[in-house]
C-alpha cells in the first residue's frame, strides 16, 4: 500500500511539473525559428485579398493573416515571406515542405483535409461559389446560362460545383479547364468562354482585372458554400498559433479593440471588462499561451498592434471604402452578434 500512494505522489507531482513547464514547439514550428521566417503562400494576384504593390511586396486581407503569424511568433509581422503561387500547386508546396503556411482562399473540404499532408486550420472568409458575365449577355440566373461554355480553375472545387449545379437543372454545358488564372482571364475576357466560374470574392476581385470591369455582372449561385481557410503544414504548435491568433483577431473586434486604441485600453487595462483584460494582460491567459506554444511573449499585444482586428483587416481590404467595396454588414463574415458566423473563442 505504501509503495502504491508513493506511486500516486509521484504521478501526481509529474503532472503538475509537465501542466506548469513550456511545451517544446513542434518541428515545423521550430525551423520557422531556425530560418527568422514563415514562408507564406498566397494568390499571385487577387485584387483586395492578395496584390502586389509597386515595390512587389503583397497586401490585401489575405496577406494579413500571413503577417498575424509572423507577429505572433516573432513579435514582428515584417517576418513573414510571401510567394505568389497558382492554386494546383500551393498544396504540393506545403506538403513538399517549401512553403509552413498558406493564406490564400483555399476552400476547406473532407478529402483535403483528410490528406495527412497538409492541416486545415481555420476559416478566414466565407464565401459562395458564381459566375462572372459579359453584361451583353443578359444573363442574371444559372438557367441563362445553359449550353455555356465555361471557363474554370482545374483542380478547384469549382468544377464539383459546375457538376452539381448543371446536373441537378439538366443543363447542357461545357467547361475550359484552364489552371494557369491570367490565361483563365484572358480566354474569358476575348469571348471563349461565356462565362468564369469561381468563388464570389475572387470573381470580384477578377473582376477588377477586366480591361472595362463595368462590362461585366457577377451572378451569385448561392446553393454552394465555401469555408476559406488558413493551411499549414501538419504541426501542432503552428496550427494553435494560427487558430488562436484568428480568435485573437475577431475577440478584440467583440471588444473595440483596435490597432489605434491598443495604447490607450493597455494603459487603463484594470477598466477594461474581464474578457479583454485576459486578451492583453501580460500575465493572462495570452501570456500562458506563450509559453506553452513558444509564441513572443507578447503576441496578443503585437498582432493587434500591426496588423488589427479582423474587422479592421476586413474593411481596410475589402470593405465598403476599397476597390471591392464589400458590404459586410451583409456578408456571413460579419460578427455573430450582428447576425453573421463570425465568433471567437474563449480565450481564458
């Protein structure tokens, strides 16, 4: 019997050490370390989400979320390196290891996730799958479109969708497999096709590519649904700091907090309500976070600082006062509490 409670104590006292030391950051995580950098792999051109600026450094609300992994790691957002890259390949990049992340609207689906290659992380955009038409052609619903030939993304759940779609309504039509998305356009744009079919955002992102956009209309086929994700390379400490730092994003926004007033709300941190005290607090659960997966240990402080709430990163790229010109508050992205699917975590 004594043997045996010796045996508890000693089981016990090694729980309570391994609950209270650093847990040891995977070994993806560990050569984001090593290298000072996470390799982030985005849309080579998607007007809003990911572009690059004159100086061929890429922004948009894509982009943020390759930044929001950099800060929380690092404690600095500039440490992330994006690469431009077509959709067939990004998910060959991760699992072939030239690439930790990627941030560039790819659709979550069952047999993809199921590939032990690559993780599923988290929805960043909820979107619908459409089509882009020349105005001229009067088309305003899938109906019109039968006998059309359609231009599509190879490889892209885009061309299950077409199947359903044009199968369930005993629809003739045609599709041009097209994966490379400047040629995809410009066979498009000549008259090939008379319509291209994709996600909303990015058909309005393409949209802006047009060499007359007023010439073309976008219609929504809202019988599809698109969970965009954040995708990295199977790591536990990396796919936590991705999914905590999204929470991170949409939290603050529940709270009002932002990255001109992160300053002010740390200063008076005791007057804040007890949820956002435990998002900034330096010895709150954020700071546990930290040492458990081996994030800066100020990385709630620093991804709000640079980069922003998910409502900010939203209107800033996509919103209203953007090219795009999004109207969240009727989009799925827009928080719950305002009717949306947007909700974050508890983070305690």
């Amino acid at each position: 019997m004594k043997l045996l409670r010796m045996g508890a104590t000693l089981a016990s006292l090694l729980c309570v050490a391994a609950s209270s030391a650093p847990a040891q950051a995977g070994p993806v995580l560990d050569k984001i370390k090593a290298d000072g950098k996470i390799v982030c792999l985005v849309n080579p051109n998607s007007p809003g989400f990911s572009v690059p600026n004159s100086q061929g450094a890429f922004q948009g609300f894509n982009v943020e979320f390759c930044r929001m992994a950099a800060a929380a790691i690092f404690g600095d957002a500039s440490k992330a390196e994006m690469r431009g890259i077509g959709f067939s390949d990004s998910l060959k990049a991760l699992i072939s290891g030239s690439a930790h992340m990627a941030s560039r609207g790819i659709t979550a689906t069952g047999t993809r996730d199921a590939d032990p290659g690559v993780s599923f992380v988290v929805p960043t955009f909820f979107d619908g799958q459409g089509f882009m038409v020349p105005k001229s052609l009067g088309m305003t619903k899938l109906q019109d479109l039968s006998g059309a030939t359609i231009c599509a993304e190879e490889g892209s759940t885009t061309l299950l969708y077409l199947a359903d779609w044009f199968g369930a309504a005993k629809l003739p039509y045609k599709v041009e497999n097209i994966a490379d998305k400047t040629a995809r356009l410009q066979a498009f744009f000549s008259g090939k096709c008379d319509a291209v079919a994709s996600s909303i955002s990015a058909l309005a992102a393409d949209r802006l590519l047009a060499p007359k956009p007023e010439d073309y209309a976008l219609v929504p086929q809202q019988s599809a649904t698109e969970p965009l994700a954040l995708v990295s390379r199977p790591d536990t400490e990396l796919e936590k700091t991705l999914f905590w730092g999204v929470q991170l994003m949409l939290s603050a926004e529940e709270f009002g907090i932002t990255a001109a007033n992160i300053d002010q709300k740390l200063s008076g941190l005791k007057d804040l309500p007890a949820d956002a005290q435990r998002l900034l607090s330096p010895t709150g659960p954020t700071a546990e976070m930290a040492k458990k997966l081996g994030l800066h240990p100020e990385w709630s402080q620093r991804i709000l600082k640079q980069v922003g709430n998910y409502g900010e990163v939203f209107e800033k790229h996509l919103g209203k006062g953007s090219a795009l010109a999004m109207d969240r508050s009727t989009s799925p992205n827009r928080l719950a509490r305002d009717g949306g699917v947007m909700f974050a975590y508890p983070v305690r």
